[in-house]
C-alpha cells in the first residue's frame, strides 16, 4: 500500500550533526502535511517539527527550535529532518508521520535511532 522509511540516525557527540531523511513511498507525498516525532524509551512520544503541504508553514517544538531544520523534496518523496547542535537529550528514536489521519490514517515510519553522547 503505502510506507515510510526513516534512516540517517546514529550515534553522534554532543554538539554534532545528523541529517535524518524519511522517503514515502507509494503515496502522493506532495499532497500531505508531514512530521517528524521522537520518543525515548519510557517516555511519551513528542512532536518535533510539522511542515505542511507547500512546504511554507512550518512549526517546531521549543526544545529543538534554531537546532533542527524540517524540510522535504516532493519530487523525491522525501521528508528531511537537520539536527544541528545536538544534545543527550536529544537521544531517541525519529519517527516519520503523515498529519492526515482522513487520507493516510496512521501513516508512520518505523523510526531511525538517534544517539547523542556526552
């Protein structure tokens, strides 16, 4: 049907870098508000960025804003999430999620791992 595939998570020193990436395939990407979500374990999973359709309205959560950038390439399908100045608390698992629940209920990724060492 449809799926989405996180990658680009691993293990980075603190104050270090990660580019994450999700690529949706087979759905009509251009056409869905994205996210990008995090959980570590023990630990409700929280929203970190949205971008919307047009890629013009964007929102971040207040831990990660002027540090993380939400971008996405609709000709690649592809959401894109830069982790700059990255943090031990930061260490978690990043999940993809397309904000429609009406066209693509429940659409998320299985998540890449990021961990952030002191």
């Amino acid at each position: 049907q449809v799926q989405l595939v996180e990658s680009g998570g691993g293990l980075v020193q603190e104050g270090g870098s990660l580019r994450l990436s999700c690529v949706a395939f087979g759905t009509m990407f251009s056409v869905s508000k994205m996210a990008w979500y995090r959980q570590s374990p023990g630990n409700q999973r929280e929203l970190v960025a949205t971008i919307d359709n047009s890629g013009r309205f964007i929102d971040y959560a207040d831990f990660v804003k002027n540090r993380f950038i939400i971008a996405r390439d609709d000709r690649k399908a592809t959401l894109y999430l830069q982790m700059n100045n990255l943090k031990p608390e930061d260490s978690a698992k990043y999940y993809c999620h397309v904000e429609d629940d009406f066209r693509f209920p429940h659409l998320w990724g299985p998540g890449t791992q990021v961990t952030v060492s002191t």
